[in-house]
C-alpha cells in the first residue's frame, strides 16, 4: 500500500513540474491598460496574489503580452478579447526579467499560456 501512494505521489509531482516550468508565473491582479506596439500587444496588469514566481511581483504594474512569432515554433497562449480596465484577471506565461525586479509576461510558448477575465 505504501508503494502504491509513493508511486501516485511520484506521478503528481512529475506532472506538476511537466505543467508548470521554473520560469511560469502564474497571479492575479487588476486590468490596467491595453497596449499594442509593433509586434506585440497585451496588458498592463496590476499584480494582486502570486501562485507562482517571485513574491515581489505583488503590488506591481507587470505588462502581459504576445508577440508576433511563428506559431509553429511558438505556439501562441490566449488573451480574452473582452477584458476591459479594471477587471479583476488570471494570467499564466512564461516570466521574463531583465533584472531584478523588472518582470514583464510572455504569453508565447504555450497554447497553455493566458490573460482572462476572472468570472468569480
């Protein structure tokens, strides 16, 4: 019986870290504005709880954003189209930082990656 619920365990942990890589990020926060430049576009969002990645994201202004990329290469995430200012929202992609306390969010990668509107 013991090795029958390690081995369970051993599975659940194995496909966490298959689902979720070191460098995802995955939080609340609030709509802040929209952007779009050359190539990219997305979101400003004001940081409110961090499930995954750095503690001090909380409380910042984190722009969360696709690119124009080969989707073949870089599978594109999702960002809902009716997300307006001030909605509360659930984001999850990849972390980027180009130093320490800079965070921005890349929603290419993963077709598992997002920016939603949380309906709660």
């Amino acid at each position: 019986m013991k090795t029958y619920l390690l081995l369970i365990l051993l599975i659940v942990i194995i496909y966490f870290l298959y689902n979720m890589n070191a460098d995802d990020a995955k939080f609340d926060g609030y709509a802040v504005e929209h952007f779009e430049d050359v190539g990219a576009w997305g979101w400003l969002v004001s940081v409110n709880n961090v499930t995954n990645g750095p503690a001090d994201m909380a409380g910042r202004n984190i722009s969360v954003y696709m690119t124009s990329a080969n989707p073949e290469e870089y599978p594109p995430g999702f960002i809902d189209p009716d997300i307006a200012v001030g909605d509360h929202v659930i984001v999850y992609g990849t972390l980027q930082s180009m130093n320490p306390g800079n965070y921005h969010v890349l929603l290419v990668g993963s077709k598992k990656y997002y920016l939603k509107r949380d309906l709660l």
